[in-house]
C-alpha cells in the first residue's frame, strides 16, 4: 500500500488513564492506517481499548486519561501537534464520529435542524438559509422521508433508527476524510442496522469518507469492512483483511472471538450446544499479565508466552499477527517449522463450518 | 403536555392568581391607589378604617391601602431584580465550575460554601450596613446572598449532562467550550432553575420586609411592605391595622409564588410525579 493512499494512520499511539489505583494503560502502542474511501473494522471485547483509540484520535479522551506518545497523521499532519483551537476545526469537518447511543447523542432542547444547522455554521461561513439547505438536503441523502419536516421535529418525535440517520446525516454534513463509527448500530434492532449501514456504506463511498467501523458484532465486521484489526487488551493482536481473518484467523485470540459467535443450526436436532466462550476474562488494564496479556487464558499457551512479549509476524500480505505461534525464533526452539500445512489445520480444526455472510 | 399539567394544578394556579394580582397591582398602583401615598394628613393621623381610607391611615395620616399598593412595586422590583442578579451570576458560576472542574471548580465551589456559611439575612445586613439604605444596594446584597443556591443546582446540572452523549457528540462536531455550556447544557438546566427562582422571589420578598423592618431596606418615606410594618410597629396595639395590612400583603404574596413554585417543581420535575 502506497503512502499516497493512506488518509489517517497512528504510530505507537499510547494513551494511559492516570487512576488512584494505578496507571491504565487502554490504549499500548496501537499503529494502524486507513486508506481512502476504506472501511476498517477494530473489533475485540469490552474494554480492549477500541474506543479509546477512536477518542484519542480526535484527542477527546475524558480524564484521567491522556496521550502519552505516539503520531497521528491525518493527510500527512500530525494531529497531536495541533494547538487545540486548530484540532477543533478538524473536528467535525474531517474528522467525524457517531455513537452508540443515537436515543440520547441528540440534545433533547433543539430541533433536529437547529442541531445540524449549528454544526455547518460552526465550521462554515455560510447564512442561515444554506445552512438550511444544505442540512435538508443531506436529511434526504440518509433517507429520511419528508425531510422538511424532519427538520423541525425535536430528537424525541424520532424513532431509534431516525436518530441514528439524523446523526449520520450530522457526522458527513462536511464530508469528512473520516468517520469514526463507535457501535453505530448495536442500539438498533437488526433489520434497522441493516438499512442504517446500508445508507452510511453508500453515503460515505459517494463522499469519499473512510470509516473506522469500531465493534464487537464480527457478522457486522464481515459484511462491510475490508480490512479488520484485533485489539486486545490495547494492543492489537491481528490484522488483515477480511476473508483473512475469517477464514485463516492466527492468533488464539481471533479464533475464539470467531468460535463465540452464535450460528443458526447449532443447536440443530433438539440437542443444543452451549456456545463456546473464551474461558477467564478480560484482564484488568491495571494489573495486565507478563508476556503476552492473553496467555492466562489462551489454550495454546507455550513456556515463553508469560515470559516475553510476542514479536509481530506477517504471515501473509496484509496479514500479521503478535503470537509467538508464528515465530521462527520460538518454533526454532520447538523443533518444529512453521508450515503453511500446520496452520490450516489449526485453523480447519477450529472453525470448520464458519459461514461468511460476505458475498 | 407542560402546560395540561400545571393547568390542572390548583393550588398551582392559585399561586400564579396571586403573582398575577401583584404584578398588576404594581404596574397600575397609579389607577389603583385612592390616595397619593405619601400625602401626609396631620388632622386624620392612626384613623381606623373606613369608608374614605380602606385601610386606615398610618401616624402621619397617610392612606395605609394606597401605601401598601405602592409598596408591591418596591417589593416587587427588588425581589425580581435581586434573583435575576443571583440567577446570572449562579449561573455563570455554576456552570463554569461544573463544566471545567478541577481547581476552578474547588475555588468557585468553596467561595460559595463561605457566603452559604453566614445566615443570608445576616450577611444581608451586614451588606447593607456597610453599602447604606437604598433600593439597588437591597438588591445587590439580597442577590448576592442568594447567589450559592443557583452556583449549587447549575453546577449539579451541569455535571451530570456534561457526560451526556450529546456534549460529547457536540464536542466531537468540533463545536466550542462556551457554545457547549450556554447552547447544549444550559438550557437542559432550565427545568430546576426556574423552580429555583420562583421560590426564590418569595424568599426575597421576606428577605426585603425584613431588612426594611430592621431600617436597612427601602429608605422612607417610599413604601414598601416592610418598611410600612416598620413603621407602624410602635402602634400594633392601639392601631393594629397599620401592621395587620401590609402583613397580610406579605403574606399573601410569600405563599402564592411558594404555591406556584412548588406546582412547578411538581410539574417539571419527573420524579415528583
């Protein structure tokens, strides 16, 4: 991938929550980049630091929590280097985020309009009456019928999937280089996420807006990003593109996040199977394991595991995991040879049947 | 939906009756008042009431009912203006404290545990003491007193929906400190203060007769209810109605704004129902 290609990319970012108990470290050398008009999905479980990344990238963590090193570049500027009147700017106009929560991310005493209207005029010069057109032709684009009236409609005379447009709608008003999309859709019922991330799929392709797709529903992931990153623990564990992933997942980690997602027919013959958790959980960001975070609960644990960090193998283009599994230096030690054979059948073992719902 | 709710409050409306009446009262004192309020009669001096003076006249034969009409409009004037004063800057306090937190917060917060520390009265009179009777010091020192009740719910507010997803939504839009306190989370505070204030006038009204009765109000000869009372204190038992008059008044007043305040409360706040 060519530098030219890439819109937004970290370098060892490190953003740690100074806490009484001790110093959390939620977000522990993170590199990563987005490329134009690319969908990246970060999945992982609570608290593995995926939103935090999406915060420290518009430089809003809450306190204590603070960047500690690392770059962002957005279009070749590094972001944490802007004073903060500079970094306001950016927000908003290139870089944009939805949230979770769409029932309560509007303020309850404006109206839709006004809300829309505050965010144009904010980081435009333009009157009232383009303000106004512009927000009433972009209440279309999401596909909200009778946007005229819309308009003037207050966020709780909107229906859950209304609100989330109306804030898609909001968050590409400027058309951003990109969007930051934290758990857009996990507040929705199904079939209306479906719709929501149809119109935010086509909206951003036509804009030319690149998402980061943070989540932890992997059928979300498979459907719409193209690449994925793993995090866990704030680091990330796995990266690649999809199909990769899915079908050839590396690290322990991947494997069991992909074994955990409940399939139609597993409980096929009235015989029904628990679903499969990783067993233990998610280590405190305050007390984090030596080694590799997840080697208290990883069923392929090595003696090295809890000793020293794994390094990050690429194990095919585009493609690298932080596992000592695929380490020449450990496998040396093993007496066995990394084989293509090896880790397909690792692989097939675990997931056979794991459908894509990626066509 | 707002407006069905306290409709249907009747002590409510009541409350909002009286504030009506008084409000009234004082901008039409002119076309109201028999007499000219400070029109002294030596020959009819401590009359009773009667045909000509409703209320009885006072020691100097003033008309005690044209006085106490004119006296809502002192009252009136320097319970309005003092919780304006108090609601301005509680709020600016409130919310400063609240939205940035930290050591703002501690110095702002702690200022105002110090004024709340002293009876309001006494602070009050101590304000006047030094300042001198006059209409604005009254309301400079009777807003200043109640500054730390507006500080104290503004900043409670504010620290609750500064965490609201749709500050951080605002922030994240790009949108500025001061354009986020006064657009996104002030006016989802409106619900408390205006409770506050109502409640608040009926207090200053108290507060204001008070100072008056102890000298330190409105100075004489303008009237205003306190400062009648005060007058007429030394004759409460040969001419009960100079105190028993502008008391009612008072009276009347306090419990319509507390009735109207507390339908309000009743009202707005969900968690009453």
């Amino acid at each position: 991938m060519k530098d030219m290609d890439k819109v937004l990319s970290l370098k060892d970012l490190k953003t740690f929550f100074f806490t009484r108990e001790g110093v959390a470290k939620a977000v522990n050398g993170v590199t990563l980049s987005l490329d134009k008009k690319e969908i990246l999905g970060v999945v992982g479980e609570s608290g593995c630091g995926k939103s935090v990344t999406g915060l420290s990238i518009l430089r809003l963590v809450p306190h204590p929590g603070k960047i500690v090193s690392g770059e962002i570049f957005l279009d070749g500027q590094d972001l944490l280097q802007l004073p903060l009147d500079r970094m306001r700017q950016i927000r908003g106009d290139q870089i944009s985020m939805i949230f979770q929560e769409p029932m309560i991310s509007l303020n309850p005493a404006f109206t839709i309009g006004d809300q829309l209207m505050e965010a144009l005029r904010v980081h435009r010069r333009i009157s009232k009456a383009e303000a106004r057109d512009q927000a009433v032709e972009m209440l279309r684009m999401v596909e909200i019928p009778e946007p005229e009236r819309r308009f003037k409609e207050y966020p709780h005379q909107l229906s859950g999937g209304m609100r989330q447009r109306v804030m898609i709608a909001e968050a590409l008003l400027l058309r951003p280089k990109v969007m930051l999309a934290d758990e857009p859709t996990t507040a929705l019922d199904v079939t209306i996420q479906a719709q929501v991330l149809d119109i935010l799929y086509k909206l951003t392709q036509e804009i030319g807006t690149a998402i980061i797709l943070i989540t932890h529903n992997l059928g979300l992931v498979a459907e719409w990003a193209r690449r994925v990153v793993v995090m866990y623990t704030g680091k990330i564990v796995e990266e690649g593109r999809v199909e990769q992933i899915f079908e050839n997942a590396c690290h322990p980690y991947t494997r069991g996040l992909l074994r955990a997602v409940p399939l139609p027919g597993q409980s096929r013959g009235g015989q029904s199977q628990a679903l499969y958790e990783i067993k233990g959980i998610v280590p405190s960001l305050l007390h984090l394991p030596a080694g590799c975070a997840f080697h208290p609960r990883c069923p392929e644990k090595k003696d090295i595991c809890d000793r020293e960090e794994p390094p990050q193998v690429t194990v095919e283009e585009e493609h690298s995991v932080s596992c000592w599994l695929y380490s020449q230096r450990h496998l040396a030690t093993e007496g066995t040879e990394i084989t293509e054979a090896r880790r397909n059948k690792i692989i097939n073992e675990e997931n056979s049947g794991f459908p894509l719902s990626r066509e | 939906m707002f407006w069905n709710r306290l409709l249907r409050n009747r002590m409510g409306m009541v409350g909002l009756a009286v504030i009506l009446v008084n409000v009234l009262m004082a901008v039409l004192a002119p076309w109201i008042a028999t007499h000219d309020p400070l029109k002294v009669d030596v020959v009819r001096r401590s009359a009773p009431p009667s045909q000509e003076f409703w209320f009885g006249t006072d020691d100097f034969g003033r008309d005690i009912f044209s006085r106490v009409i004119y006296g809502s409009r002192i009252s009136l004037e320097i319970s309005v203006l003092s919780v304006l004063v108090a609601t301005l800057l509680g709020v600016i306090i409130g919310a400063s404290a609240g939205y940035y937190g930290g050591w703002i917060d501690n110095l702002l917060m702690r200022f105002m545990d110090a004024i709340m520390s002293f009876p309001a009265i006494l602070l009050a009179i101590g304000i006047m003491a030094v300042r001198g009777g006059s209409i604005y010091n009254v309301v400079l020192a009777l807003g200043f007193v109640y500054i730390p009740r507006f500080a104290r719910i503004v900043r409670g507010s504010v620290l609750s929906l500064k965490e609201k997803e749709f500050v951080e939504a605002a922030l994240a839009m790009g949108i500025g400190d001061v354009t986020i306190i006064f657009r996104h989370i002030l006016p989802n505070c409106l619900a408390p203060l205006i409770i506050q204030g109502t409640i608040s006038l009926a207090y200053a009204i108290l507060a204001e007769a008070a100072l008056s009765f102890l000298g330190l109000g409105a100075p004489p000869p303008a009237p205003s209810w306190g400062n009648i009372l005060s007058d007429a204190r030394n004759f409460m038992l040969d001419a009960p109605w100079m105190t028993v008059f502008p008391g009612i008044a008072i009276t009347i007043a306090v419990l319509g704004y507390n009735l109207f305040g507390d339908a309000l409360r009743d009202v707005l706040d969900p968690r009453l129902k």
